[in-house]
C-alpha cells in the first residue's frame, strides 16, 4: 500500500530493549494526506530505517506501508509501518521496471487454431 502528503510534525524517537535482550528504536511521524479532507495519519519506522529515510518536517513523501493490528488485554492496536519512502523533490529510490518482451508475430495463414 501506498500513502502520500506531508509530514506535519516528527514525534520523538523511543527505544528499549526486549525480553530477549535485543536493543529497538521507533520513530513515529505525522503524514497529513492531501485532498478536500485532509486526514492525519500516524506512521511508524523501525530500526536502521530512522536514520536511512532522515524524514523531517515538512517534506512531502510517498510512503509504501504496511498495517498491523494486533490484540492486547481484549483490546486491538493498530499500527501504520513504513518500510520504503519516496520524497517528491526526485530523491526517490530506483524502481525497477518491466523488460520488454519480444511478441511473436506470424505471417501464414495456415495456422489455423484446433478449436
């Protein structure tokens, strides 16, 4: 999934460890989205990503997502996580595109199909 508009405002990043002591870091960052009704949306970056995409406020950006629910003590969580960013100023990553493909193209007329 795909999600564009501006980054209004970059919360502070938290961090811990887990209980198999392995050390996280999340950075959540308010995307407000363009369009006669403007929404606020509430997205997250993990781990070395914080400092690979370096958002800041006021940057218009293209954000691929994925989103998680989860249930905790009969209550469900929603998260909005980011793992690729495009900024519309053409500091976008290399997508890759479609080869060419070669069509066969017969010229007999005797090629007749069996059904």
């Amino acid at each position: 999934m795909e999600l564009s508009g501006k980054i209004i405002q970059k919360l502070p990043e938290v961090g811990g460890n887990s209980r198999n002591g392995n050390a996280w870091r999340k950075q959540e960052f308010i995307l407000e989205t363009p369009g006669q009704y403007p929404k606020k949306v509430c997205v997250a970056i993990w781990g070395d990503k914080i400092d690979q995409f370096n958002l800041q406020a006021g940057e218009q950006v293209t954000l691929s997502i994925d989103v998680e629910s989860r249930e905790y003590n009969g209550r469900w969580y929603t998260e909005v996580k980011a793992y690729r960013v495009e900024r519309s100023g053409g500091n976008t990553s290399q997508s890759t595109s479609m080869p060419e493909v070669d069509t066969f193209h017969s010229d007999s007329e005797d090629d007749v199909l069996p059904f």
